[in-house]
C-alpha cells in the first residue's frame, strides 16, 4: 500500500475510533439522566467499558489505587454537558402527555395534577427534581427554607392518605407522586448530593470515582481520618468538627462559584474534596 493510501486508512482509523468513543460517553451521559450512570455504556463490556465504567471501578478501589485512575475519570475533549440548553429546551417544547381521566394534553410544569378535572397524574420518568421544586433549570445554589415550604405544600397535596377514597388508579399515582417528592428533596436539600446531581444531568457522572488531587486537602483527609478513629474526648471531637466545618464551608463557597462560571470540571474536582471532607464529618458526628 502506498505512502498516501495508507495515510488516508490510518486517518480514517482514527476518525472511527473518536466516533466510537465520543457515542459511548454520550450513553453513559444519557443513562446518567436516567439514575444509571455507574452502568457501562452498551458495548463497553470487555476491555474499557468507558468512563462510566472506569468510575464503578475506581469506586470499588482502596484511596491508593483510585488515585492512580482518577486521570483516565476526566473526559479528554473538556466534558462536554450530553445535552446543550437549547437541545434541552426543545426537548421541554416536545414534551406531550394527556391526562389519564379526561384526555387533557399536559404541559410540561403539570407534573402532578391535570389542569381540568384536577386528577392526580402519574409520575414521569422523565421528571427532573429541579422540576419538582418548579425551577426551570438546575442550580447549586438554593434557599433551602424556601425549598422546605415547597416540599411541606407538596407533601399535603399529595399524601396518600387523602386520596384514601379515590380509585384504585389515582391511589397508586399519588403514592408515586409522593416518593418522587420524597427522593428530590433528599438530593436537593444536601449540598453533596445536589452537587452530584447536577453533574450527573450535565454527563459528568463519571466524577463519583475521582479522587482528591489536592496533596495538601489529601494529607488533612488522611490525618483526619487518623486523628478521629483515635480520639475518643468529646472535647477534641467538637474541635476537629468545627475546624472541618470551616473548611466544609470553604469548599461549599468555590463549589459554588464554580457552577456559576460553568466550570464542571472544576465543580467535580471540588464534589470529590467534599465527598471526603463530608465522610469526616460523619464519622466523627457518629462518635459524638
């Protein structure tokens, strides 16, 4: 094979293997979406298996053996979100559902209840729980009080108990209805979880694996953990609470301006650092 013909196979090698690629993080970005974004892409079984794929491993893998992976967890063309904006805005224009009772097509904001006759409708899948909470777009930064009341309106409108006379069908819709309202506010009132949960929606799902490339947040973690499992003063625990809290709150504040800026790459990185620094917290709220 000549000089030039073989240039043009080798070029168009590459080219298969970039498209092949860029659609297997993209499945792993749409499963993301769906709440199984620790699952390979379809395809990816045998050697890879994808970003998705290489976070489930990372997970599974001592603090040592995650952070000799954590480089292959970023995604070399930058991360792009699986979706842009505008792609999501017209997938809210194509939104079509009817009511179940009297066939009244639904828009997008009647997640719960048919405008017309009034029928509890059945959960969507496709329901983001930013939409629960009638935002438009996801958003780290929230008022949780005012999150709270939202959840509290939701909770009596749609307690099962209510519709204990209603048919069979609305019966179980509400009961739907009030586990979807349940799981969103548990992801949205915790800053590490909401924080998850954002990129996970943008195909940054793979960031569960990462780890701390921080060497000096890496070295408090690793005396931290250290220092707690030893200690057993109420006194010393409350101190080194409060000093983690301070540093909690520090990270929450870049984490923060990160998403702001549309940085994901950055805003991973710092999820990583506050998934550990939260494991601090807890382990040592759990001896005091």
């Amino acid at each position: 094979m000549r000089g030039g013909a073989r240039a043009k196979v080798l070029a168009a090698a590459r080219q298969a293997l970039l498209t092949t690629q860029g659609s297997a993080w993209e499945t792993a970005a749409r499963d993301g979406a769906a709440g199984a974004w620790l699952q390979p892409p379809a395809g990816g079984s045998g050697g890879g298996g994808g970003p998705a794929a290489a976070a489930a491993a990372a997970a599974a893998m001592p603090l040592g053996g995650a952070r000799r992976v954590s480089a292959s967890l970023r995604p070399q063309h930058n991360a792009q979100p699986a979706a842009s904006e505008q792609q999501q805005h017209q997938q809210q224009q194509a939104y079509e559902r009817t009511c179940w009772q009297c066939g009244t097509r639904l828009t997008a904001h009647d997640l719960f209840f048919c405008p017309a006759c009034e029928s509890v409708q059945p959960a969507s899948a496709d329901t983001q729980y930013f939409q629960v909470f009638d935002m438009d777009a996801p958003r780290f930064d929230l008022e949780i009080p005012r999150l709270e009341q939202t959840y509290k309106g939701l909770q009596r409108r749609l307690h099962p108990d209510k519709y204990s006379t209603a048919s069979p069908i609305e019966q179980e819709y509400a009961h739907q209805q009030a586990a979807v309202i349940n799981q969103a506010y548990d992801i949205l009132k915790r800053p590490l979880r909401r924080a998850h949960y954002i990129l996970n929606l943008k195909g940054f799902g793979a960031c569960e694996g990462m780890t701390i490339t921080d060497p000096e947040l890496l070295m408090y973690v690793m005396e931290a953990r250290e220092e707690v499992e030893g200690e057993e003063d109420p006194k010393r625990l409350r101190g080194l609470l409060d000093q983690n809290t301070e540093l909690e709150g520090r990270v929450l504040q870049e984490l923060s301006a990160a998403f702001k800026a549309g940085d994901l790459q950055q805003a991973a990185q710092l999820t990583t650092q506050l998934r550990y620094i939260c494991r601090i917290r807890e382990a040592i709220v759990d001896k005091l």
